[in-house]
C-alpha cells in the first residue's frame, strides 16, 4: 500500500461569514469571543465538543490557581463576571486565602454558554478545526468538518484559542514544544470525580494519619507523590506491596472538593508518561487509555483503603486528556523563565501572576536561578500582549497555554486564571485592530492593557 494518497481538489461552501472568528471554546476562547462580541464585532466560536469551557470542563480541572498576589486580584474583568456567575447558584466558593477560584467544572460550561449568548457569540459546537485558508501569509478564515460535511469560515480576524496552537500550526507559523534538547513535553493527566464519599469520616482518617490544614469541604484539598511525606504514603505504599497499586499510581496523586456538589472530589491524576509532541494522535489514544485503566485501579484502591469511600462512586470520567504544554507559538515577545524569576514588567502587559513555576514530571534548570515556592505577596511578573501575536502570519492572535514563552516560562501563566485574561486580551485586540484599520502586530498593547484595565483588569 502506498504511503500517501492524493486528496482531490473540492469545492467547499462558505458556510458562515464573521468578523472576528474563535477557533477553539475553551478557557481562553470564551473570554476572547466574549470580549469582541461586547465590541460590537460580528464573532464566531468554532468548538470541537458538544459545551464549552475545554480544559476546565471537559478535563474536569478544578480549582482555579491563587495568583499568589495578595488579595487574588482578578486578572480579567471577565474572569470576575464568570466567578460571579458561578458564586450566584452555589456552584463556586471562596476560601479562607481568598481564593474564589473553586468551582464547579460542570456547572462552568451552563454558565459559558449563557454569557457568551448574552454577548451576541454565534456558537458552532461539533465542529473541528482542519485547515487554515492562509493566503501571502494572512489569514482568511478556516475549514471545519462537522456532520454536514466540510465548510470554510471566512473572517477579519482569527484567534487560535485551540491550546495546542492549531491553527498557527496549520498557517505554518514558528513554534515550539517540550524541554529544550528532548522536546519532552511535561506529563498530560487525565481526571475524574467520584461521589458518595462519606468527608468527616475521610477527614478523620486523615487526620488519624497526620494530615492536618484546612479540611472542611469543598475547600478539602489531599495529595501524595512519593518521598514528599504526606499522610497518605504509607497507605499508597501497602496498596503497591499488595498489588493493589501499580508505583507510578504515587508519582502524583492529588484530590479537590467541588463546591455545590457534597460528598464528591475531583481528582488532579492519574499522571500519564510524558513523550515529545503529546498531540500526536496516537499518543493520545494511549493516554487515553492508558489513564481510565489508571483510574479504575485508583477507584477500586480508594473503596478498599480510604475509610469514608465505602460507598464512594465513578462520578465522572474527563473527556479530554489534560495537556498541560504542547505547542508553543515563537511570537513578538517570548516570556522567559527569567521574565518570571525577576518579576519583569511590561508597557503592554496584560496579565499579572506571581503563580510559581509549575512544572511537572522534570526537574527543571532555569540557569543562574532557584525555583521559589513564591509565597503571597506584593511581587509578580506580567505578560505582555506581544506574546499574543504569532511571527509570520497576519490577521493571527493565540491565546491561551500556547501563548509565546520558553518551556519554564509557559508554567506559571498556564493556569486558568491567567489563560482567561490572553483571550480577553486577544478579544478586544482583534475587534480594535478591526477598528483602526491596523494588523494585531502593529496595534500597542498599551491600549489593550488600558480598556482590560477599565473593564476591572488588575493591571
Ligand atoms: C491536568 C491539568 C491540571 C491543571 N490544574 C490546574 C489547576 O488546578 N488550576 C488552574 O488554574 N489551572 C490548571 N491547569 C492549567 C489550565 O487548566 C490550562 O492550561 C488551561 O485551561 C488551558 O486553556 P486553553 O484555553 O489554552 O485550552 P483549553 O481550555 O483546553 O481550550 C481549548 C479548546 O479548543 C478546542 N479545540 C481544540 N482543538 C480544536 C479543533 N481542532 N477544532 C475545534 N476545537 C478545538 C478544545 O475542545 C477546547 O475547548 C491544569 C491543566 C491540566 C492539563
């Protein structure tokens, strides 16, 4: 059999027309497609799945990360609406630091949804984003397969709000990926939630164990990853003697409570093997795979170890892998782990963070530097808005973890919070691009930065 086929050439409709054209409805698409629908600009949201909300729904991740600033200052006015939303019907809280990041993956996606109808968003769900229309290197639109067959989108402006920089990729934009040397991308996960759990009873049994903090759901928070001593190491260490556990079942394991939905926990593991480029597809397939096997064990050992979990349940099983860093686009700016380390600032920031570098699986070098557990304070770093804006094609913004930045410098602002504040931020900047007259790389990111400002932004 040969290696290729030839595709024949086609006529495909143009089945829709927009100004501003969001591929991608996830963490950072909403806000982006939000924020331009709010400036009048005609926007469509191109989704692959059925809802919205992508990695902090479809992959169940659950709480948003403390930006370590003090007071949690929100870093997008859209964030806070979101938050709001949520804390109105019960299925978010806030906790004693001050974090109003726990929430209800499954109510977030409900909540999305109405905000981004309320904003004028054209959704199209059940579409997937397969070719990009780049002409000269400009972007015109793109090409999705859906069940009524292919059909191109054609608009002004495009944001690439996919996570794994797609449609960059597909216009044939720089990028990178993984550990600088090995390409190695840090370890996906795939999560769950299990239900039914009897908490004063686990709460007891960890405090039985040594545990101690806050414990009173749904700010419950539990974790265990060999040699760091948490309570639970013996209880890991009998299951993996008796067979009952596999050893990478302890290289992270991490628990979360669920605000509005008592007695469940959502499960930041299992941790899945990292490889170089975690997009090829049959990588995926055996992460996929790989993961459910993984959270079966975890189950049946939880019911049989865990006191509290006798009558616990499978609640949910994510339907999407977590990637924590694939794609990487190489843009006007890249923020580095140095940019992070010294806490740099920018004229066009559009975002603040003092979240610590995250990475995991790897110890991580960042040269001349120590990785601090950065604590609570008054420092932070920002991003600036030319991390948005790919080299080599117009008329492109990406949003969202593909943001431009190195391997160390993308793991502290890939967390949810920040993610929200690069879609709004490439939202308002495709719709006021449009608006002067002027392609996204030649617009000042000071004036972006000034109406996110207006609009509640800490900046
Ligand atoms: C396991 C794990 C745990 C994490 N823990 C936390 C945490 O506790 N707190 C926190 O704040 N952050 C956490 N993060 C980080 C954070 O959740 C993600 O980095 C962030 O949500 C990514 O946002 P995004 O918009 O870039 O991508 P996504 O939210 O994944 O959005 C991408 C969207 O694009 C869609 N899409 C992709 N390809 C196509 C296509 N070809 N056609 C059409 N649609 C497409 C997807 O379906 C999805 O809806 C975690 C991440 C992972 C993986």
């Amino acid at each position: 059999m040969a290696d290729i086929i030839k595709e024949a050439g086609r006529e495909i409709p143009v089945i829709k027309r927009a100004h501003v054209l969001v591929v991608g409805g996830g963490t950072a698409g909403v806000p982006a497609a939000i924020a331009a629908a709010r400036r009048g600009k005609k926007t469509v949201l191109v989704e692959q799945l059925a809802f919205l909300g992508g990695t902090a729904t479809a992959g169940l991740v659950t709480p948003l990360m403390h930006n370590n600033i003090k007071g949690n200052p929100s870093p997008s006015g859209i964030n806070s609406e979101i938050i709001a939303r949520l804390l109105d019907c019960n299925a978010a809280a806030v906790d004693s630091s001050g974090n109003d990041g726990w929430f209800d993956p499954v109510y977030l996606a409900f909540v999305l949804e109405q905000m981004a109808l309320e904003a004028g968003v054209d959704i199209l769900f059940n579409s997937f984003f397969c070719s990009a229309i780049c002409d000269g290197g400009v972007i015109k639109g793109i090409v999705v397969e859906n069940k009524g067959g292919r059909g191109a989108i054609l608009a002004e402006r495009v944001i690439d709000a996919t996570g794994d920089a797609d449609v960059a990729f597909r216009c044939g934009a720089p990028f990178a990926s993984g550990r600088p040397g090995n390409g190695i991308n840090q370890p996906t996960s795939l999560r769950f939630e299990m239900g039914g759990i009897d908490f004063d009873k686990f709460c007891r049994f960890l405090e039985s164990l040594g545990q101690k903090g806050e414990m009173s759901p749904p700010f419950f928070h539990t974790a265990m990853v060999w040699g760091r001593k948490w309570a639970l190491e013996p209880i890991f260490r009998q299951a993996v003697e008796a067979g009952d556990l596999e050893e990478r079942d302890g290289n992270y394991f991490q628990a979360f409570g669920i605000p509005g939905k008592p007695g469940c926990v959502s499960f930041n593991c299992p941790e899945i093997e990292p490889e170089a480029d975690v997009t090829r597809p049959d990588y995926q397939s055996h992460a996929l795979v790989d993961g459910r096997r993984a959270i079966l064990r975890l189950v049946c050992f939880m019911k049989k170890y865990f006191a509290g979990f006798e009558n616990a349940w499978l609640m949910h099983g994510a339907a999407m892998l977590g990637v924590r860093e694939s794609r990487r686009i190489v843009g006007e700016y890249v923020l580095t782990s140095r940019d992070i380390l010294t806490y740099t600032k920018f004229e066009d920031a559009i975002a603040r963070s003092n979240y610590p570098v995250d990475v995991h699986g790897a110890q991580v070098e960042c040269g001349e530097f120590e990785i601090p557990i950065v604590p609570e304070g008054e420092r932070y770093f920002e991003i600036p808005y030319r991390c948005l804006v790919p080299k080599g094609v117009e008329n492109l913004l990406v949003a969202g973890r593909s943001f431009s930045s190195d391997y160390v410098g993308q793991s502290s602002p890939r967390v949810q919070p920040s993610c929200r504040a690069f879609g709004e931020a490439a939202g308002i900047a495709a719709a006021l691009s449009m608006e002067m007259g002027i392609n996204p790389r030649a617009l000042d990111g000071r004036k972006v930065r000034a109406i996110m400002k207006e609009a509640g932004a800490y900046l």
